[in-house]
C-alpha cells in the first residue's frame, strides 16, 4: 500500500465540534438551540440504528433531537400530516424523513411536502434545482461530506478530472454538480457506461457510489489519484467498499478505508446543514463556508 489514507472519522469528528463550537451564540441570540426532526416509519433495523446514532450526535452538538416513530403500517395520510406538522413548528429547523419508507408509501409525495428551508437532507427538488443553477441550497450530506474531504487533501479541486460513478439523486447527481461547482471536468458514470477503464484513466478524482463490492479495481486508476469510497456493502468477510481497497491503495494517492471514510462525514453535514438552517431561519448571521 502506498496510497496515504483518508481519515474521515477525524474529520467529522472536527466538523461536529466546529459546528457544537456556534451553538451557545445561536442560543444567546433567540433563546432556543437548532432543533433537528428525525422520522422513522418501521422497524427496520439498519434505520433504527442510523436514527439512533443521529439523534445521539445531535444531542451531544448541544442541539435539540426530535424522534417521531410511526408504525410500519402507518397510511400515507399521517406521515404528510406530520410533516405538515414539523413544517409549522417553529422550533424545529431541520426535517429528515429516513429513508427507505415502506414499500405502500410515496416518498417521492413526502419529501416534496417538507419546507425546503428545512430540508436539511437536500433531497426536495428545490434544493436540488438551487445546487444545479449554483444558488445557495441545502446539499445532500454524503456528497458534501465527499467534497469536504477531498477539498481538505486537494485544496483547490479546479482544473481536476473527476469521475463520479453512480447516478443516484442522493449522491451521485448532486457529486457532480459540486464538483462542477468548483470548476473540476466531470464525468458522470453509471451502471450503463461501456468502457470505465477508460474515463478512470485520466481522473484525478474518483468517487465511487454504485453499491457493488470491489467493483473499481486498481489496475483502472491513474496513479496518484484520490478516491472516495461512498459505498457500504455487506459481504460475508464483513463491509466492503465500492472500490477493491487493496488494489487501488497501490496506486491511488489517498484513498478513504471503508468503515472510518465516508460514513461518518453523512451526520456530521447532517448537523452541519442544521446549524445552517437555525442560523437562516432565524437570520442569525454565521460564516457557512467557515463550518
Ligand atoms: N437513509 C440512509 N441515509 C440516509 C440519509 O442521509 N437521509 C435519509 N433521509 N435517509 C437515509
């Protein structure tokens, strides 16, 4: 292995105590801390996990978790009706939906209806269509927590060949508008793309979200490139990224482990996108690009 690696668990754990670091000004200021809004519908248990692990990140921020748990037969009607809920209330700044719902539920009609100034996940069309035409937005936590680390190893990115591979509306669109964003030639590759080898030849910047075990080998790497691993497989040896970690760790520059990469960027932006709500609903003033 040559490739230096890229410690996401300690940079989130810097981004959570930047971000702990403005509670008590935003507090001095209205009299109340960031309130985030987690919905669970369910009991599946990957979800129970990941809801139980954000409400415990937002607490230790010092801001407000709010858990609301419907069954896993709950009807549509309820779960409009309570982010209709979490729409009006004022102490609530940010809204998640966790998903997947189950299958007889729309989410599609569920993330249109929450308030995209709360839409902290940056899932609602809105925020989508503002990251797209390079206005302010709430940007999708797993993207942004990409950018961040790639930004805090490259520095400037423009210039850069990027290949973000996977289409996805939670990770790999909203990738390639950042990376655009800040001026990088980006290909977006997907699950139809004929030739892979060939658009990795040339990238500086690889980001793999396809949900396959091992898919990207090293052998298809330009040498010295950095790659960021989004993806959590479970095979039976245990987790496994998207990128075959001991191939390309041969001939990438920097590369994030799976576990300790990506993963734990996702809450820290979820936090992070909190604050920055608070701060706007509010129209408190907070530095966004300093956080
Ligand atoms: N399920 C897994 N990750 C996420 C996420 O970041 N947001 C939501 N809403 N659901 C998820």
């Amino acid at each position: 292995m040559s490739a230096d690696l890229i410690d996401g668990k300690a940079f989130a754990a810097g981004l959570r105590a930047r971000v702990a670091s403005h509670v008590p000004a935003f507090k001095a200021a209205t009299g109340r801390t960031p309130g985030l809004a987690v919905v669970l519908v369910g009991d599946d248990p990957a979800s129970a996990v990941y809801v139980r692990s954000k409400g415990k990140m937002t607490r230790e921020a010092g801001m407000e978790s709010l858990e609301h748990r419907l069954p896993a037969d709950a009807r549509q009607d309820d779960l409009i009706e309570l982010v209709d809920q979490l729409n009006a209330d004022p102490t609530v700044d940010g809204i998640l939906v966790q998903l997947p719902l189950p299958r007889h539920l729309d989410a599609e009609e569920v993330l249109l209806r929450i308030d995209p100034e709360k839409d902290v996940d940056g899932f609602h069309p809105v925020n989508a269509g503002r990251l797209a035409t390079g206005l302010p937005a709430f940007v999708p936590c797993t993207p942004l927590g990409c950018v961040m680390l790639l930004e805090d190893r490259l520095g400037d990115l423009s210039g850069l060949d990027a290949v973000v591979i996977g289409r996805s509306n939670i990770v790999g669109k909203p990738m390639a508008a950042l990376l655009t964003a800040r001026s990088c030639t980006v290909t977006l590759a997907h699950s139809r793309t004929r030739n892979l080898p060939h658009y990795l030849r040339h990238a500086d910047i690889v980001v793999a979200a396809v949900g396959r075990a091992d898919f990207v080998k090293g052998e298809w790497l330009k040498p010295g490139a950095t790659v960021i691993d989004v993806g959590i497989n479970r095979v039976d040896g245990g987790l496994r990224g998207d990128v075959d970690f001991e191939s390309a760790a041969s001939v990438a520059g920097a590369i994030t482990p799976v576990p300790g990469g990506v993963g734990p960027m996702t809450i820290a932006c979820l936090l992070r996108n909190t604050l920055v709500a608070a701060h706007r609903r509010e129209s408190v003033p907070l530095d966004e690009r300093a956080i």
